[in-house]
C-alpha cells in the first residue's frame, strides 16, 4: 500500500486574456513508505507545479487541478484548506530550491524551527530549542547553538538548504518532496545533502520524491523513475533499467547529451536537435515529435499513451516507436 | 496530421517571435493589458483633453461673474440647470472655474515634472558614467538635498523667487532633481556591472559610447516611471504651495490648489467649492500614478515572457 | 579537445604558449566606513595563479563557487585589473598595454558569458549586437561587409540568416548562446574565454554548444579557456585542467588522468562527489563527504588553503607552510605536502578529523555508498 498515490493529475493554468497553459496532465506515480522516486526532466516540464499541487501550494485562482492525489488514503485535492494546512509541515512537507526564498528573512534559523516543533509537536519553549540544536546538528551544521541565533543571511548556500532540511525534518513528515534541493548547491555539499537524505529514508522510512534535472542524482538514490516531458509522463521505470537500457527516445537522448566523468574523452556528445520549447500540444501527438530522431508517421496523428512496455515488465512508455533494446545494447557495447 | 504539422509546430513558434519586435513594443502590449493602466490612462486622458480644449468646453468664461443669482452678501449658489457645479463667492461658475483650472494644473504639472526629471537625468548621468570624485560628490550634494524635507524645501525656494507660478514650478522641480538623480546614478552603477557591458568592453568599445550607447538607455525606464509618477505629486505639491499662498498667480486665472486655497473659508457655509478641487487633484493624480505603476510592471523584465 | 596539439607544460617550449599567466593576484578590498571609506581587509579573490596555455588547446578551470575561477577569466582579459602578476599574450605584455593599444589587443582575446541573456544588450538587435564589434575597430569597407559578415557568422554558429533583425528575448537560451558565440568570433580571435558557457542551458541543448564550441576550435584553430563547476562537461572539452581552491590552484593536469588518478585531496573529494549517471557505478563508488563550507576568501587559512576540510591532514606542514605548486610527474603538477604518498597510498583519507581551531569544519568522514 503506497503512501501516496497520484492519479490522472492535470493543472491547467489559466489566466485572462491568454490561453490556458495544461501544464501537468495524465500523471500519475506512487510512492511508498522508505521509498525513493524521482521526477526528472527539463527546466518547465511541470516539476515543480506538480509538487506544489501535492503540496496545496497552487494558487487558488487561476490553476485548475484535475484528478487525485490521495495520501494515506486522504483525498488531497478535495481536502479543505485548514485541514490541509494540519499535514502541511506534520505529514508532509517540501524542500525548495532556493532556500533564501522559502526561509524569512527576519527571523533568526533557530526560531524558525522552534516554532514548527511548538505548532506541530506542541513542544515547550525549551524543549524545541533543543531539539531545534539536535536537528542542526544531526543535518552536520556545526556549531548548531550559534547558528540557531543567526539570521538566514549569515549562512552559506548549502547551510541555509540543509536548515531548511532541519526544518523539513522536524515534524519527522512521513512524505518529503524536494524539488531540485541541490541544483544551486556546490557538487561537494550537493553530496552531503544526498548523503542526508538518503539516510532519512533509510532510517526514518520517509517517502521521498526527488525533483530533478540530473540524471545523475537519480542514478545514486532513486527506486523508481519517472521520466518528464512537456508536462507528461513519458517514461517510468526502476532506475537499473532506465540506466541500463532507456527506451524512450528522449531518455536516451538526454543520457547521450551529457558528457560521463568515467567515459573515455574524444567522442562527440550526440545533442538532441531543437530546444524544449519545440513542442506540439500533446493533443496532436508526441510532443517530443519535432525534436525526435525516431519520429514514425504515426507520431504526429494522435498522442501515444503511457502503457506497460511490451519488452520489459515493470517498465513503462509513452512512445509508437521506442529504442530497440538490441540496438541499445549495441550502442552501448 | 503528419510530418509536416510537427515542422510547422515549430515554424508557428518561431513566426510568434517574430512578431516580438522592441523591448517598448513589448511592454506597451503588455501594459494595455492591464485594467489599472486602462483605468489610469483613461482619467490621464481626460485631464489632458480638458486642459487642451478647455475654451470650447467650459460653458463660461473662468472670469465672468453672474451677480444676478447671488441673493446677498454670503450667498453661494448651488448646482442649478444654468451653473451646473453653481457659483463660487464672486459669482463666477465653478465648471468653468474647474475646467480652466485643468490648464494650469497641466502646466504645473509637466513643466515641474520636466525640470526636475531633465536636472536628475544630467546629475545622475555624470555622476554614474563619471564615477570616482565627481559620483562622490555629486551624491554628496544630492544627499543633503534629500536630507530636507520635500516640502518645506520647496517652500524655502518658492519663497526665496518670489510669488510667482514659475518659482511655485522650478521650487518643484529642484525638489525633484536629486530623486531622478540618484535613481539614474543607482540604475547606471548596477547596469554598468552588468554582462552586456562587460561583453561591451571586453570588444574594445570605448567607455563613452558603453556609457551612453549601452549603460544609460538601459537605465532609463525607471527614471520615466518615476517621471509619470512625479506628475502626479507636482500636482499636489503645487496645489500645497497655492494653498500656502505661494503662487502668487493671477487669482483670476483659476488653478486647481489655488481654488481650493481660497475656498476654504466657505468650508462650513458652500463645502462643494473645496470638494470639487479636491475631487480633480486626487483623481489626477490617481491617473498618473496607476499609469506609472502599471508602467513600472510592465517595464520589469522580470515580467517578460 | 585536440589531443594531439597539446603540448605538456613547463617542458621548456614556452614559444607554444598563446598565453602564459605569472603570479596573478586579484585582491577586492573590503571598505567601511560612514564618511570616509576605510580599506579594513582584502577578498584574495585569486591570489597568486601561474598557467600557460599552448595555442589551439583548450584549458578548462574547474573548482566552488566563489573559487575565483571568473575573477581569474576576468582578469586574464582585464575586464577587472589584476592586482600583481604578468600576462603575456603572443608575447605582447598584457598588463603594459596602455588605452587605445589595449583597446585594439581586445580584438584577439573574446570572452563568451555564463547567462547569455544578461550578456546582450535587450535593446539591441542581433544584427547590432554583431555589427557593433566590427564598427568599433573599422572591420571592411562599410555596411555591405558587414552584413556580410553577420551573415556569415550567424551561419557559423547554425542561427537562420533572419536572426539578424531579432532581439535577445525573442531567442531560447541556446539561440542566445550562440548569439553570444557569435559576437565572440565577430573579431576573429585567437583565444576565447568561456565563463560557464553551458551551465544556464537547459540539459539537451547543452551538449549542442558543447559540440559548437569543438567545432569551432578545429575549423579557426582558436584557443580556449573554458571556465565551469561541472567537471564532466571541463574534461569533456579540456586538454589540460586546472583545478582551483580559494583563489588558487591546488592542481594541474592533462584532462586524460585527472580522473583515473587524482592527485590533489580536493580533487579526490571532488571527483568522488560528482554523481554520475549509471546507478551501477554509484553503487561501488567510494565518496569522500566534505563536510563544512569554502571558508571565506577574505580570511583564507594559514598554511594548505584546504586544511581545514582536508581528509588527509597532516600534524605537520599542512596547517602552517602553505604548499607549492609543484610537478611530481611530467605533466602533473599539485600543491599538495603530502601528494606522493597519498597517490602511492601511503596516507588514508581519515575517518574522523576535527580541528578545533576551524568552528566552520565539521568531520570529513569516508563513506561507501
Ligand atoms: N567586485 C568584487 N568585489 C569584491 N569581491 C568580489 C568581487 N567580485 C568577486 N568577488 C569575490 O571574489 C571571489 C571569487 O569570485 P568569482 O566570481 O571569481 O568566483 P567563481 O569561482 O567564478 O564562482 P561561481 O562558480 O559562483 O561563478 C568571491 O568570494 C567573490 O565574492
Ligand atoms: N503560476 C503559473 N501560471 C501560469 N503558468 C505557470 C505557472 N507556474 C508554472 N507555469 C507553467 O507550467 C509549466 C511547468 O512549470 P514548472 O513545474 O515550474 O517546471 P519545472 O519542471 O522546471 O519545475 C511551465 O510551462 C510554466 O511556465
Ligand atoms: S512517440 Fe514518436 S515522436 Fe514521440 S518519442 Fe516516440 S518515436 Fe519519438
Ligand atoms: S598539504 Fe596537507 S592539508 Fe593540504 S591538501 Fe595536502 S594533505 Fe591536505
Ligand atoms: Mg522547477
Ligand atoms: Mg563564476
């Protein structure tokens, strides 16, 4: 039984005098209790609007969010707002990619934390600001009983995400959503916030969804895939396969385009033609089509649906005409 | 749908850029896009067209008086079919009064508005295309100028030239300068640290043609923004100064502050005479100042698609 | 990105090199002060950089944010004037040139910006942008040359000929970057410096200007410095990297044995930290976790630079004689007392270091994950 369960999500945007932008639609995943998944795609492949849906973060006006979100069992997307705000932060909660804008600025860290433990776990003053100093610590802030006096400006990049990690930790929420918490971050405090979380699904049996636009990232720490484009899900699998054997035409391309620190130099990387922007409406077919080196006729006629790939169980495609697997093999031979 | 759809998917896409064009053009759709801009620019316009055409509008000459309906000493006529907004203490009409008084509020308006924007503008240019000593002080000056109060400061000038409605405009406009300077100066200095003019000089431009080709065009958006706002408190600013017996015009030539100056001690007796002043002042300013707000938004870049 | 050109450093050839930096220092003061502005310390943003760059190579500048690498880049052209230090270019001294001989050297060195729309003017025009490096120095006879050659470059860097008439805004980031490829090239010049070229692009489209970039290099023969934190798209492109810490650089190799032996500990510690996309090899990689942050340039340690984070501290030297850069093998060079025997094994990674001096430091630790 998994802890939450998107179905059929769609958020259309619509703002007057414009047309409506469908921003997320037909996604769906899972995630259970001590699992990992991730969300991966390019910057405005709906990432992050599809956290702050889970969240109840979208604006109210103006974001039409179709299908469900269930968590534990609870309906998200009829739930009314002060119920939502109960597991906002309790069960749930989210951390951000730039962590300068989801801290205040004029509050000092520590009071910051103390005052989700004193809301959500009704902790006495003095029994928050310990536990406050405990969780600093325990996301390797050192020295964390100064630092809790300090405003956010004082501390570094990584510091600040990793407080905010605290923060995120300090209800002990049952589903983390961190939507691309290290894409501002140095690579070597990009390791340490990893670090940090995968050792909260191991011992706290969090659920986490990862948001992010590195492949490699997903590679260390993700069960299971959930490859985005345009707004849709067009892949989904666990990542020793995605890794293994990419199916999707996209997938594939990303994982060429990008250059391997443990390959050898020389090879031209393979780019995929156009830019993200290059699309169709899915309505009309693939939205990938334009950019696609495996473009059939039938691609641009209707719009293929997410099904169970006909090679590989567990494993599956939104695509008429994926990457042979044989091919595959013999490319990567 | 084939093939070909999916191409011109993309040319479709690529034609909508093209429709792009300027960095204005663009901010211009974007702010008729905006109810408030709308709303200001409609009260803008009105003002405007009252003040141009206010001798084919206003049903009386602002000077002429109409003794026949003051019933005595104190008497102050209300709105009637024949004076719409009706008389003031001298028996002349208020509508007509109000429309002239357009004018003359316009005027001060844009002219106090034009100097101190024209003298920010040169202060502010050298200060942040020169830097070094002259920045320093020019904005040493600057700095004390701000440190007096807006309208005491005008007062001091205005009293110093003279009772006229020129010394009532520069008093507004140097009032005025060091805030377009030092908006200009603080633009300039971020704008020149920028990319582009880094890229500018790593070509071997000279520091001239970056400065004034590159740096200032960039930075003048929020100085006109400011400007649309400056219009609106020179209004109310020159109607405080009128209001404190500083402006010296013609009473006979009607000016919005003015009227409100000399009305106010029918305040218990006739109020509709400080009310209909009042209302224009306000109003447009509102004008100007959704204006220039909604300009400020459609200006950010951050704004752009 | 041309093998066979590289030439290995300080083995005599100086002639080779297009470009050759000595003890560049870049030093910002910090000012207070209410009336007077009072110099109260110095940001040692690079603070001390020897390199040499042989003609047709590419030298790729990797290390943290706020390391000094742009600094450095800027410097290099002086866009920001160096502190100390010399920079021969071609054998004309950087540094002597004075106003308008300055000014015509621009035309061989370019540099290509991080955010390529914040390095256009909005206001401008592509053909304007490209127009306007070309009128600076009296490029042709007129405004037929130069619309030739707007073409021309707009056809180098794969943009339709319409461009020409478009604003910045109306181009996605790689059209942009390649507008800005575009303008570097204007001048045709011999060395490039590339500030983070591909790291405001989105994943797909990055490997495009990569492949741009190498095209170019074969095609004019030019030399680059590529400057970036994403040390796998650096030793993609790179001949010879060099690694910075806190304004200096600890290490110095060909691209080829960086990764299959890194000497430096910040370089292990970086190299180990970079996910790569095979969950196979994530699984067996050994990571060696930093713990705490850069410490700040305006208060760098005593002694080894990286000290307080170091793995593979030492009692003695590390925290009081600062180290050399030195070349322990042909082509190899690292500022580091101990390099020998930590490459030979000699000294582990320490599973537990503190030093109680540094409160910004924390305890590196070894984990295999
Ligand atoms: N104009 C300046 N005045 C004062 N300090 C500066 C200035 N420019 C840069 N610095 C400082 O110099 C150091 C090096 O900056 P630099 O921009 O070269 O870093 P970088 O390695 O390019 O980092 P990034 O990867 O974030 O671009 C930083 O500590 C920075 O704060
Ligand atoms: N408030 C909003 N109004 C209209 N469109 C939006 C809004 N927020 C996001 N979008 C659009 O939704 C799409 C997905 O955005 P997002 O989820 O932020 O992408 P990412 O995958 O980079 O996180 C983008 O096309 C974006 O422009
Ligand atoms: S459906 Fe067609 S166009 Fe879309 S990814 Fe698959 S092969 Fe390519
Ligand atoms: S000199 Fe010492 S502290 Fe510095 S890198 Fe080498 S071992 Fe580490
Ligand atoms: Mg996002
Ligand atoms: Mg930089």
């Amino acid at each position: 039984m998994s802890l939450l369960d998107v179905r059929d999500l769609s958020i259309v945007f619509s703002r007057r005098g414009r047309r409506d932008v469908r921003a997320v639609d037909e996604v769906t995943f899972s995630v259970a209790a001590g699992e990992t998944v991730g969300l991966v795609g390019e910057s405005g492949c709906g990432k992050s609007v599809t956290s702050l849906a889970i969240m109840g973060l979208l604006p109210k006006r103006g974001a039409a969010v179709g299908g469900s979100i269930k968590f534990d069992g609870t309906e998200l997307t009829s739930l009314p707002a002060d119920k939502m705000r109960g597991l906002r932060g309790r069960d749930i909660a989210m951390v951000f990619q730039d962590p300068m804008t989801s801290l205040n600025p004029v509050i000092p860290i520590g009071l910051q934390v103390t005052e989700v433990l004193r809301r959500h776990r009704d902790m006495d003053a003095a029994a928050a600001s310990k536990e406050a100093a405990s969780l600093l610590e325990r996301v390797g802030i050192p020295d964390p009983a100064r630092r809790l006096k300090e405003y956010p400006h004082q501390l570094s990049g990584g510091m600040r995400q990793r407080a905010l990690i605290a923060m995120a930790l300090a209800c002990k929420p049952r589903l983390l959503i961190a939507d691309e918490p290290t894409t501002a971050l140095d690579v070597t405090i990009q390791a340490q916030i990893l670090e940090l979380l995968k050792e909260l699904v191991v011992d706290s049996g969090t659920a986490l969804v990862m948001i992010t636009h590195d492949l490699g990232v997903v590679a260390g720490m993700c069960d299971s895939v959930h490859v985005m484009y345009s707004g849709r899900i067009v892949e989904r699998a666990s990542r020793w396969e995605l890794f293994e054997a990419p199916r999707h035409p996209y997938t594939a391309g990303l994982l060429a385009s990008v250059p391997r620190l443990d390959q050898a130099r020389g090879e031209k990387l393979e780019p995929i033609p156009g830019s993200p922007r290059d699309t169709i409406p899915w309505t009309q077919g693939c939205a990938f089509a334009p950019r696609c080196r495996n473009r059939i006729e039938s691609c641009t006629q209707g719009a293929p649906e997410l099904v169970a790939d006909k090679l590989r169980p567990d494993h599956d495609l939104r695509c008429f005409n994926p990457i042979d697997v044989a091919e595959q093999e013999a490319v990567t031979l | 749908m084939s093939l070909q759809v999916a191409e011109s998917a993309i040319q479709q896409a690529e034609h909508a850029d093209e429709a792009g064009g300027g960095l204005w053009r663009e901010a211009f759709r974007r702010l008729v896009r905006k109810p408030a801009a709308i709303i200001g620019a409609i009260f803008v316009a009105i003002f405007v067209i009252v003040a141009v055409f206010a001798p084919l509008i206003a049903p009386y000459s602002p000077t002429a008086t109409d003794l026949s309906q003051i019933k005595g000493p104190g008497h102050i006529p209300g709105p009637s079919s024949t004076h719409w907004l009706g008389l003031d203490d001298l028996g002349r009409d208020v509508f007509s009064r109000m429309i002239y008084g357009a004018r003359q509020s316009l005027v001060v308006g844009v002219v106090s508005m034009a100097f101190g924007m024209v003298g920010g503008i040169i202060l502010g240019l050298l200060a942040g295309g020169l830097g070094g000593w002259v920045d320093a002080t020019i904005m040493r000056f600057v700095d004390m100028m701000l440190a007096i109060p807006g309208l005491l400061f005008a007062i001091g000038i205005a009293a110093m030239l003279g009772q006229s409605l020129v010394s009532v405009m520069i008093a507004i406009g140097v009032v005025n300068i060091p805030v377009f300077a030092r908006l200009l100066r603080g633009q300039m200095l971020a704008q020149r640290e920028a990319d582009y003019a880094l890229a500018a000089k790593s070509l071997g431009v000279k520091r001239s043609r970056i400065i004034l080709g590159h740096v200032f065009p960039n930075s003048l958006s929020p100085v006109i923004v400011q400007g649309t706002l400056t219009l609106a408190t020179a209004i109310i600013e020159a109607a405080g100064l009128a209001f404190l017996g500083l402006s010296g015009a013609d009473p006979a030539i009607p000016e919005w502050g003015r009227m409100l100056a000399d009305t106010q001690k029918f305040l218990t007796s006739a109020p509709q005479l400080v009310f209909y002043p009042g209302i224009a002042i306000v109003l447009s300013a509102l004008g100007f100042t959704l204006l220039g707000e909604s300009l400020r938004e459609a200006l950010d870049p951050k704004n752009r698609r | 990105m041309s093998t066979e050109k590289q030439q290995p450093a300080g083995n005599g050839r100086d002639a080779e090199n297009l470009l050759s930096v000595r003890g560049l220092q870049v030093h910002f003061p910090i000012k207070k002060g209410i009336l007077v502005d009072r110099v109260v310390g110095h940001v040692k943003a690079v603070d001390g950089v020897d390199l040499d760059v042989a003609k047709g190579t590419t030298y790729g500048l990797v290390g943290e944010s706020g390391c000094g690498k742009s600094t450095l880049g800027r410097a290099i052209l002086r866009l920001i004037e160096p502190t100390a230090g010399t920079i021969s270019f071609d054998g004309v001294d950087v540094r002597a040139q004075r106003g308008e001989d300055m000014r015509r050297l621009r035309r061989r060195m370019q540099m290509v910006f991080q955010d390529p729309l914040a390095s256009l003017d909005p206001r401008q025009s592509v053909e304007s942008v490209l127009t306007e490096p070309l009128r600076t120095h009296g490029y042709g006879n007129g405004k037929a040359d130069h619309a030739k050659r707007v073409r021309e470059l707009l056809d180098v860097v794969g943009l339709p000929a319409n461009a020409a008439g478009r604003y910045p805004h109306e181009f996605s980031g790689g059209q942009r970057q390649r507008v800005g490829i575009a303008r570097a090239l204007a001048l045709s010049p011999d060395l490039i410096i590339a500030d983070e070229p591909v790291s405001a692009l989105d994943v797909s489209i990055q490997a495009q200007i990569v492949n741009l970039l190498e095209e170019l290099q074969e095609q004019l023969g030019l030399t680059y410095i590529v400057v970036a934190h994403d040390l796998a798209v650096v030793r993609h492109v790179s001949d010879t990297i060099g690694v910075m810490y806190l304004g200096a650089l600890v290490e110095e190799s060909p691209s080829d044995d960086l990764y299959a032996e890194p000497l430096h500990p910040y370089t292990i510690a970086l190299m180990s930290a970079i996910p790569i996309p095979d969950p196979k090899v994530e699984e067996r990689r050994e990571r060696i976790l930093l713990t705490g942050d850069l410490p700040s340039p305006a208060n760098t340690p005593p002694g080894c630079r990286f000290h307080t984070r170091c793995p593979f501290r030492q009692p003695k030297r590390c925290a009081d004689e600062l180290p050399a850069l030195r070349e322990i093998r042909p082509g190899r060079k690292v500022a580091c007392h101990y390099a020998e025997d930590i490459a030979a094994g000699h000294i582990r990674p320490a599973e537990s270091v503190h030093d109680p001096a540094a409160t910004e430091v924390g305890t590196p630790t070894v984990v295999a994950s």
